[in-house]
C-alpha cells in the first residue's frame, strides 16, 4: 500500500465530496430566503444527482481506455465551483443548473479516484478504499458545518468559500500529480536509486501477481455485479433521503434551529466516517459480503425506529447506528464490484460510486412530495421499504471466486 498516494487522492475525495455535503444544509436557507416548498428543495439533490448517474459510467468507461489523473483536480474544481455559485442565483433553475455542474464535477472525480486508489492499494483493499472513502465521507461531515459558517457569516453569497476551497485544492492536486509523473523517468534512470527502484519493481509485482490471480477467474460477473447494483441503488436511497432530510427533520419537526439541524447532519457523517474505516478493516478480516448483510441486517429496524422517533434524544442516538449502518459496507461495495468486473475497474467504479449518490438524488424529489403532503416522519418512515429491498439483494449476491478463498482462510 501506497499510503502517501493514498491519502493525497483521499484530500482529493474530501475536497470533492465536501460540496455534496454542504448541499443539504444549505437548502434550509434557499427554503427561508426564496420560499421553496420540500419538493423543491428535494429538487435541487435531484440536480446535483441526475446528470451525474448517466455520465459517470461513461467517465469510468473512458478511464478504462485512456486513464487521466488530470480528471481529479478537473473534478474537484467543478464540483466546488458550481456549489460556489449558488449564492450569485437568484432564481431557481439557476440555481438547478449550477448545482448540476457540481454533480459533473463530483461525477468525472470519482472513477478514475477510485481506480487510482484500487491501484495504490496492494493486498489490503478494502484498507486502502476505505482510506479513499474516509476523505468523501470526512467532506460530507465538514460541508454542513462549513456551509452554515459561511452562510451565517456572510449570507448566501458565503457558498463562494467552496469555490475558493476547489480552486486551491485542484492546483496543489494538478502540481502533484504533476510531480509523480515527470518523476518517473529520473527515478528509473537514477543509478543511486536503483535498489529502491528494483525494490519498488518486485512490490509491483507482488500486487500485479495478486490481482492476475483475482482477474484469471474469468470474465466480468455481471449477473453478480447487476445484484450488486440492486443493493448499491437502496443504499444511495438512504444515505441521501437521511443527507437531505436530517437537517429538514430537526427544523421542521423537532422544531430545533438550522443550526441544530446541521449539527445533526454532522453527528451523522462523523459517525459514519469512523465507521467507514472499520467496516473496510473487518472487511479485509472476515470479507465483504459479511459486513455488507451484517450491515442491512442492522439498517431495516434503526429506519423504523428513527421514523417514528417523537423524542428529540433518542433520534440522535439512532444517528450513530444509523450511520454505522450505511457507512461501514460502502468500501464493501466498491471493492466487490471491482472484483465483479475485474477487467473494468473504472466502469465498476463509475457505477458503483455513482451511483452511491446519484440514484438517491433522483428519488429524493419523491421523498419531498411525501413531506409536503403526509409530513415529514411518513418521508422517513418509507425509506423502511427501500431498506428491506437492499437487504434482499444483499442476500442474493455470491462471493466471487478470490473473496471465497479469503474468507476460507479468514
């Protein structure tokens, strides 16, 4: 594992993800300044989300073929720029549009990050995705938090600090990217070097000998990899039905501040970053598909109770499993379906981080119709049957052939 390679491309998943983050917590505000009812504001996620969910396969495609570092930085300031530019909106499409351009951006970052991140890896994966996730999830935690500083302190305008924040992020990105390119051919030729350089050669093998033995099992498993997509879909429901409508929920039902209503939010995703990273441990322990079910198992009776919670405390201590639940299988998820489509880890990735936000973000205006008309707790208390459909299609999926013998030895 590449650590420093790793984490660089997390900062990269942070900066980018920190405008998906900071989108929910700053519609309350849309909603007081311009008067949008719940579908609408549901809308907006809709806008970040469904350009994305067509395009991002096609991106992964492409960095299949022609892989291009220079997509990371590229993503990352386009997603920072289009959130930064909501505060100069003062309708609502273009408020629509500009969000879309921050969907773009996060949609051309996150497959050639995740195949950056699968690459750098070495033996323990589900460690280094889940490194690489940590820094999308640690964005998600920061954005609502940075979103209401930013707004309190200088109004809507403030969301101009997400633009500054990508185009700083995107230079240092781009110079290092940069830099570990044109460093390859003196190091090659660098004769004082060339037992570090040989050294390096025969951990590259080891890693390239590992992942010809996880790709010599055949070709791509679609049918596993389209149950898979089953799953992924009603956990990108959830996590951003709970992303959008944590922050409404504590306003419009707890009665609590906006403010209250971001600190919620980032209980949530604090929570789910550690869980994050354990669940990408224990995955690497006991496999994939384990935490995966042991995941949805846990999810389908934290959603109904958090529905019909009516006492303020206990819908904050339903955060932290509620958190665990969805964060803790995610790098899970990435990693089976790179082995699901081993001879496409770009287009898996595309798919499977896609997806993770954008199929969400395309049902979250049904969502808001439910809220506007039945209220706000019979919005979250649908999301139960979304959480019984992921756990069937949990349950139907098979190992493939590298993870079986992991577990075996596990």
């Amino acid at each position: 594992m590449d650590t420093k390679k790793l984490l660089l491309v997390s900062l990269g998943h942070l900066s980018c993800d920190v405008n998906g983050g900071a989108l929910p917590a700053v519609l309350p505000f849309l909603i007081t300044n311009y008067g949008f009812n719940y579908q609408a504001a549901a809308g907006l996620m809709f806008a970040f989300s469904c350009l994305a969910s067509i395009i991002q396969p096609l991106f992964g495609w492409i960095s299949d073929r022609f892989s291009k570092p220079w997509f990371i930085p590229l993503g990352v300031l386009l997603a920072g720029s289009g959130l930064g530019a909501v505060g100069f909106m003062s309708s609502y499409w273009a408020i629509f549009a500009v969000i879309m351009v921050s969907g773009v951006g996060a949609a051309l970052f996150h497959p050639e990050g995740a195949r950056f991140a699968n690459r750098v890896s070495g033996r323990t994966k589900g460690t280094g995705l889940s490194i690489f996730s940590v820094g999308g999830n640690g964005g998600f935690v920061l954005g609502p938090v940075l979103a209401v500083a930013a707004i309190n302190g200088f109004g809507l305008r403030g969301t101009a600090v997400f633009g500054a924040i990508s185009l700083l992020m995107a230079c240092i990105l781009l110079s290092q990217i940069a830099r570990m390119t044109s460093l390859k051919k003196p190091l090659a030729m660098s004769g004082s070097r060339s037992a570090r350089a040989a050294a390096e050669s025969k951990k590259a093998a080891a890693g390239q000998a590992e992942e010809t033995e996880e790709e010599s099992v055949g070709e791509n498993n679609w049918k596993e990899f389209s149950k898979l997509t089953g799953a992924i879909i009603s956990r990108s429901i959830l996590f951003v039905g709970c992303n959008t409508f944590i922050p409404l929920y504590w306003v419009g039902h707890f009665g609590q501040s906006k403010d209250a209503g971001a600190l919620a939010l980032t209980c949530f995703c604090t929570f789910g970053v550690l869980s994050n990273f354990i669940g990408g441990m224990l995955s690497d322990r006991f496999g994939y598909l384990k935490i995966i079910r042991l995941a949805y198992l846990l999810l389908i009776p934290t959603v109904i109770l958090f529905g019909f919670a009516d006492n303020l405390y206990a819908a904050y201590a339903l955060l932290l499993p509620l958190g665990f639940s969805l964060y803790a299988p995610f790098s899970s998820m990435v990693v089976l379906g790179q082995k699901y489509l081993a001879k496409n880890i770009g287009l898996a990735s595309g798919v499977t981080l896609g997806l993770a936000s954008s199929m969400g973000g395309i049902a979250a205006p049904v969502l808001g119709r439910i809220a506007d008309v039945y209220g706000l707790p019979r919005a979250m208390q649908s999301l139960t049957v979304v959480a019984v459909l992921g756990a069937f299609f949990a349950f139907l999926l098979v190992a493939s052939a590298s993870a079986k013998a992991k577990e075996a030895q596990a």
